[in-house]
C-alpha cells in the first residue's frame, strides 16, 4: 500500500486517505491537502466543491500551491474541497462527484478540464494512454453509439477482476482494448 491511488469500483481510482508522497498530502478524508472539513456544510453558499484531473488536484505542486487552496485564501470564509484525481478524466470527475462530492453538500462546482486530457473521457484503461504509469486501473468511460451518449462503468467492478489481467493478459487487453475509444479511433 504504498501507491498514492486506491481502486474504487466507480471512479476506477482515488488518492489514497491518509497519505504523503512528493509534496502531496491526501487527507484521512482522501482529499488534497492536510485540511478535514466537517462532513455537512455550515453553509453550503461558502463551499465549492472541486473536480478534475492533476490541474485540480495540484500534481507537483506543494499543497499551498492548488487552486483551491489559493480560492480559500482569497476568500476564507469559503471551503474549496479539492476532489482532484491525478491521471483522470471527466468521467471519473462526474464519478467522483456523485460518490463523494455530494457526500460533501455545497452550492458550486469547480470543474477543472484540460482539453488535452479529453482522451482520458473516452479511454477505459490507464494503461493505454500512459503505458508506463505506476496507475494501471480501468475506469468508467464516455462511449458514443448509434448517436446515443452515455457513460459506462468501470469494466473491472471487484478489486479480484485484475487477477483475470494478471493470469490471461492478452484475452483482457483485447477485451478492454475493444471498449476504448482513444486507442481504435
């Protein structure tokens, strides 16, 4: 348990609670930062809850360097609950969101995009996309068919479904290959 994610069935992975790596502090609340907010908004005018990728969550950045800690200082009568994820897309941003950012209350989203991760929308393995990342989770996806939009699961529901990448890898590349957009487009 040394690695900064954890799996989550729905969001495919989320930092690790409690957890120090680079310059990087997960709180035992799993967010970034060493800040623990109270579970119920005392106002939920004053909180903004923050979703995206490494931009939101502040990759090699130390924890006084985020947007969201910046927001707070700005204006410190708000909470900025930075729900970031590194390695992420919107899909998981919207995952993340509906496990634990409602969980958290608030009246305003931040959602950090960066166009140049609009790959990781449509991608349903991490592998695919950076072949050399220690973060090798599937994730749920964006998929669009016969015009239709939607937003699939995780394809790897149980931390056990790895064991069936692990013992027939070609068969579930193939398998997770064929769900993933980014890579057949």
């Amino acid at each position: 348990g040394n690695h900064p994610a954890i799996f989550d069935a729905d969001v495919g992975w989320v930092p690790r609670p409690s957890h120090q790596w680079k310059v990087h502090t997960n709180s035992e609340q799993g967010l970034r930062g060493k800040r623990i907010y109270p579970e119920t908004a005392a106002d939920p005018d004053l909180r903004i809850l923050c979703l995206g990728d490494s931009f939101t969550f502040g990759y090699e950045v130390e924890d006084d360097q985020t947007f969201p800690h910046h927001g707070e200082q700005l204006r410190p009568d708000t909470e900025w609950i930075n729900l970031g994820i590194c390695g992420a897309g919107l899909t998981q941003a919207l995952e993340r969101y509906r496990k634990h950012g409602r969980e958290f209350g608030g009246k305003y989203v931040v959602i950090g995009f960066m166009n140049n991760n609009v790959k990781r929308t449509v991608n349903s393995f991490r592998g695919f996309i950076s072949p050399g990342d220690t973060t090798p989770f599937a994730k749920p996806y964006a998929k669009m068919s016969d015009g239709v939009f939607s937003i699939e699961p995780n394809p790897y529901q149980e931390l056990s479904d790895y064991q069936r990448l692990l013992d027939n890898e070609e068969e579930e590349i193939k398998r997770l290959y064929e769900l993933d957009y980014f890579v057949w487009s």
